[in-house]
C-alpha cells in the first residue's frame, strides 16, 4: 500500500495515517473503512458521535429520479446497492442491529401530468437500474390509508429499490465496530480550530497539535470552513447549512410498508411501530437544533397524506443542519493546493446512503487500491469553480 509518511503528535505518541474530523455517519464509515484497509486512524469529535446532522431518525434511502443518468445518480445507485452487503457485514461483526430494510417507496401521482411524467420513467428504470428493481405506476396502494387515496387521484408509483435504515442503529453499530479496531485512536469532547497542510499537523481544541499522513475534513457542515481555508479560499466560499425538522411517531404501523414520499414530506415505517416524518428545508434560520410550527405544518401534511397515522402521538421532534456544498453535489477527494488534506462532506439529503462509498473513495485516494468511480461534479476543484462562478456574477 501507498501508505504516506506519518509525523509525529507533538508529546511523542505515533501520528495516524489519517486523521479525521467528525463522528457523523461519515466520519463513522470512513473510519471503519480506513481501519479495515489497515490505516491507523484518529478520530476527532467535538461532542458525542452523532451530535450533528446523524442524530436524527428518518433514514431514508431514496434514489435520485431514473431519467436523465448521470454520474452522481450511477455513484448513488451502485452505493444504495451496496449497502445491503455492507450492513449485513457490519451487523455480522458487532451484533448490532441497524434497522434497514429494503420496503420500496410510494409516490403518489396528483395530476395527469405527474402520471406522464412517471409512466416516461419507466423505462428509465429499467435501463439505469440494472433491471434488478422495479418501477411501476398503479392504480392504488396496496394497504388502505398507505397513502390515501385522495391523494393519489390518479395512481401511485411503486418503486422497489428504495430502503430505510435506522440512523443511531447505523451510528451504533459503526461505534461497536471500531471499539474493537486497535489502530482506532477516538478522541471525543475535542474540536479540530485549524488545520495546517504545509506542515501536515491540526491544531486540537485543548491545546495539542496533531500530525498526520492524510486529514479528512468530514465535520458536516463545519468542514466546508476548513476545507475552504486550506484551499485558499474565503471561509463560506464552498458550502452551508440547510436545517431540517423531522418528528417521530407511535404509530403501532408495521415495519414493512414501503416509504411515502409527496412532495417534500416523507412518512417512513421503522421498527417498533414507530413512523419518522419529515422534513423542513431551512436557508435561513436562527437556532439549528430548535422546532416550530412548520415542522407542525409537516406533521399535519403527513396524517393526511397516510392516515393509518392520523392520530398517532408524536414521541420526539428533532431538528439538524444538512451540510450543502456550493455545486449541490457532495464534495469529495483531494483539496486542490492542499497536500495531504482530503473532503468528505456535502452529503446533503443522501449521506445515509452513500457515506460508505464516499469512505472506499478516499481510502482508495490513499492507499493507491481501485477506486470507485466518482463524477467530476464531487471533486473539490469542481465545487470552487461554482463558487468562483457565483462571486464573478454577484
Ligand atoms: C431533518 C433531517 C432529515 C434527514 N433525513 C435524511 C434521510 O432520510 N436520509 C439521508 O440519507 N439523509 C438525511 N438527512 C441528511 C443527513 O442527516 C446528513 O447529510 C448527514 O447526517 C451528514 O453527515 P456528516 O457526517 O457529513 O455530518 P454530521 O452528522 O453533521 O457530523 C459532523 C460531526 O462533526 C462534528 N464536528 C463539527 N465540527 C467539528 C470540529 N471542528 N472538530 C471536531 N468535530 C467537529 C459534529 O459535532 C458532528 O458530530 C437528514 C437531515 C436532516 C436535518
């Protein structure tokens, strides 16, 4: 392996081969990824794990539309593809229980033209989804209430390569596995302040300075300020937050009913009973982690649209900032005049689903081994070309 020269941690220990920042669920799968491909790794949080946009409990996996293929939506296919081995490895190693299930999605068609627009995706389907998934248009949905049929005047798509996971089943059992990796250092109640490429060192929140072989920026939405700095560029210049409210309910529904998706409000069936609802899409916002009537707003949509949940309590409201690069895809790979410092952020509304690609990606960056494809449209020098792109035009 490619494995590059570690410096030191300033007090005599080993530095890692790749220090990495932020335990969400990118942070967790790179860690686990690197460990597995025998990279010594420290892991840096500044909470617990999970603090940030990975501690809600909607865990949908939804592909990207079928028609108008390209790069990001084959990288999202083949990750969501993926997943199922992966977790299945992960839950073999820990014991633990990750909540994902394979159930479908349901797309209620309103209008004639939602209805054209959908029976055109057919085809789509078959072609970009490898055949292996089916997308249909149906007169109804097969459990009554699941959606209503008032909402879907004119059919509903059943596609079959949609899944949910639980995300602190996920976090959890990403925690187990690398509890028991020797080459993980975790280093919680610590924030990385800055990182210095020329030297190969990070300086931690409690004073200490830390070498390493590669960094990875993954700290959600707060990465984009380091990433930005270490590629010269102004702190905001490549990336925000954009806030989510979501609710949990006791549903006593079954946890075989496939997602509802209607616009902008999924309705998603867990274990237990329990059915996840969201989500708000916030630019602006006050307090990240509050909720409000507008998550009320979504929770009211949400009864209507399935009414098995009309009157199911609501046992938890959470609210997260989604980390949103500039070019609206996720930003990953080398930072362009940066050596050694590598993104891993952006996941938007899809991290759930391809975090552990993005992971093979950069382990793949760093030990030298085959790398999955990855679009151009992720890479960093992309994402400061729009960023660029918008200061030149105001
Ligand atoms: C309401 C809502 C619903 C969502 N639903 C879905 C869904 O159904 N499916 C899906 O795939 N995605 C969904 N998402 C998006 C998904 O949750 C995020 O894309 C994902 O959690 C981002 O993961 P991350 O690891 O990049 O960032 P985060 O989870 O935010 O993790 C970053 C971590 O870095 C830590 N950190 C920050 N700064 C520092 C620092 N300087 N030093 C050290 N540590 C630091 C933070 O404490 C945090 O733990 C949803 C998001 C929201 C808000």
């Amino acid at each position: 392996m490619g494995i590059a020269d570690s410096g030191v941690v300033h007090g005599g220990q080993a530095a890692p081969d790749l220090f990495i920042t932020g335990a969400g669920v990118a942070g967790l799968w790179l860690t686990v990824k690197a460990a597995r491909a025998g990279l010594s790794v420290m892991l840096v949080e500044r909470g617990n794990p999970g603090g940030g946009a990975s501690g809600g409990f909607l865990g949908a996996l939804m592909p990207h539309s079928p028609e108008r293929w390209n790069g990001k939506k084959d990288f999202q296919f083949r990750a969501l593809m993926d997943l199922e081995d992966e977790i299945a490895r992960l839950e073999a190693e820990t014991g633990a229980y990750c909540g994902y299930r394979r159930v479908g999605r349901l797309l209620p068609l309103s209008t004639e033209r939602a209805r054209a627009a959908a029976l055109g995706q057919i085809d789509e389907a078959r072609v970009n989804w490898g055949g292996r998934f089916n997308y249909e248009v149906n007169h109804t949905a097969e459990v009554e209430n699941w959606p209503d049929i008032l909402a879907a005047p004119r059919g509903v798509v059943h596609e079959t390569l949609s899944a949910r996971i639980s995300p602190p089943g996920l976090l959890g059992a990403l925690l187990s596995s690398l509890a028991v990796m020797p080459n993980i250092d975790l280093r919680l109640g610590t924030s990385v302040v800055d990182v210095s490429p020329d030297d190969h060192t990070a300086r931690l929140s409690d004073g200490s300075t830390v070498s390493y072989g590669h960094i990875a920026l993954a700290n959600g939405v707060d990465a984009f300020p380091l990433i930005a700095r270490a590629a010269g560029l102004p702190a905001h210049a490549l990336g925000s937050g954009v806030k989510g409210q979501a609710a949990l309910l006791d549903a006593k529904a079954s946890p075989d009913l496939p997602l509802v998706y209607d616009d902008g409000v999924y309705v998603i069936a867990h274990e237990n009973g329990h059915v996840a609802i969201g989500s708000t899409s916030e630019r602006d916002f006050d307090d990240p982690v509050s909720t409000d009537e507008s998550l009320d707003e979504i929770i009211k949509r949400a009864r209507r649209l399935c009414p098995v949940i009309k009157h199911a309590p609501v046992i938890r409201r959470w609210a997260g900032v989604r980390p949103r690069a500039i070019g609206g895809d996720p930003m990953l790979g080398p930072v362009p005049g940066a050596p050694g410092v590598l993104a891993m952020a952006g996941g938007f509304k899809i991290s759930f689903g391809i975090a552990h690609r993005m992971a093979d990606v950069l382990v793949a960056e760093i030990t030298g081994s085959e790398r999955p494809e990855t679009p151009m449209s992720f890479s960093v020098e992309y994402h400061a070309a729009k960023a660029s792109g918008k200061s030149s035009t105001g």
